[in-house]
C-alpha cells in the first residue's frame, strides 16, 4: 500500500490538488496566492522525503499540572514537525484582568503548565491528507503533522516549559495517538475560534458588552 497520496508525489500535483479541493480564499490571512502555492510545494517535499525514514520526530504541546499527568493512551492526533511549532490551544484557563498596549482587557489565562511531548512515529502513521490541509493554513507557524487515530507513538521524553522540569525515557515508552481531538474531516478548515488571537479579540468584546 503506497505511504503518500497520489498528489503529494510531486510538486505540482501538490498545487493543482490543493487549488481543486481546499477553500483557497486566504485574504483574511494577508497571504498572496504564490505563499500559498509555496507552502503546497513544501509540504509536498516534506511528505516525499518522509518515505525513507523508519521514524518521524514529531512534537506535541500540552496542559497537565505535572509530566506524571500526561496521559500516554490518548496523546492527540496535532503534532508538529519541530518542537518550535509546537504550541497548546486548548486545556483549563479563566479570565484575567490584564493590561496590553497600556489599555485594561481581559486575557485568557491558562492554569496549568506547558509541557512538550518529543515523539516518535513511522511514515505510515501519518494522515498526509490532513496533515496538508492543516499546513495550507497554518504554514511554517504549526508545521502540522495530523496522526491517524489509535497509531503507536514512541515518547522519548516530555519537558515541562515552565519550569524546566525534562524527564527522558530511555528507551522510548510506548504511547498511542488516542481517538484525537477532530475524526477525519476532509472538508475542515479553521474556524474564528481557532485562529490565532481570538482569546484577546473575545475578551475585548465580553468586555464591551460589560
């Protein structure tokens, strides 16, 4: 069974597949069309070279109070391809007064710590569809890369960002990419909740309707 889809074995069959069946209308995003075609084409080599290779480092940003709470059966399906990319959108955060730009506003403050999750994982436990649909829209700045469901992921160490705090595994524990946040939607595309800076945007307008 071939790793990669048909369209992801050139360049540019990369752009004409993206062009045909993803939602190309980026104004919002400031981008011009030849950024995009760009980030086809590098997704695109990515994916290719991703075919001799036995394993993927991958990374993985979480919430928990503590590494010990990292939870190894259900690690999540977003993963990026450097540690850099790799950043936490989600967990338990509350509503703090802050002041930005010297103007009083209410910020979305998380609980708990960041912590980096350093995997490891074969080609063929990609989903190279969603992977570069995620990349279309995310570029360089997450540089997706979207796990199947229920596929082995090889923890090699998880560092907490906050405090420093490292705990390596030698060897690697098994872990598994769990059911995920989002099953398989060929048709996703960002919603304004997931783009990025809509914690201030929404505490600006929950404070203008205070």
């Amino acid at each position: 069974m071939p790793l990669l889809p048909p369209f992801l074995r050139s360049d540019g069959a990369a752009w004409r597949w993206a062009q045909k069946n993803i939602d190309m209308d980026l104004s919002q995003w400031g981008l011009e069309m030849e950024d995009v075609e760009a980030r086809a084409r590098t997704y695109a080599a990515f994916a290719r070279s991703a075919e001799d290779k036995k394993g993927l480092d991958i990374y993985r940003a979480v919430r928990a109070r503590r590494i010990a709470d990292v939870h190894l059966r259900n690690l999540g399906k977003s993963w990026s391809r450097y540690a850099k990319a790799a950043a936490s959108y989600a967990g338990a955060s509350e509503w703090k007064p802050m002041v930005v730009g010297g103007r009083r506003t209410l910020q979305l403050v998380p609980l708990y710590n960041e912590l980096l999750i350093h995997g490891r994982v074969s080609p063929r436990a990609v989903d190279w569809e969603q992977s570069f649909r995620a990349f279309m829209f995310w570029g360089q700045a997450q540089w997706e890369v979207t796990l199947l469901p229920h596929v082995p992921v090889s923890v090699v160490s998880i560092r907490d960002r906050d405090t420093g705090a490292l705990k390596t595994f030698r060897p690697p524990v098994a872990g598994d990419s769990g059911f995920g946040e989002r099953g398989k939607e060929t048709g996703w595309r960002p919603t304004p909740s997931t783009l990025p800076g809509w914690e201030v945007r929404s505490a600006a307008r929950l404070k203008a309707r205070s």
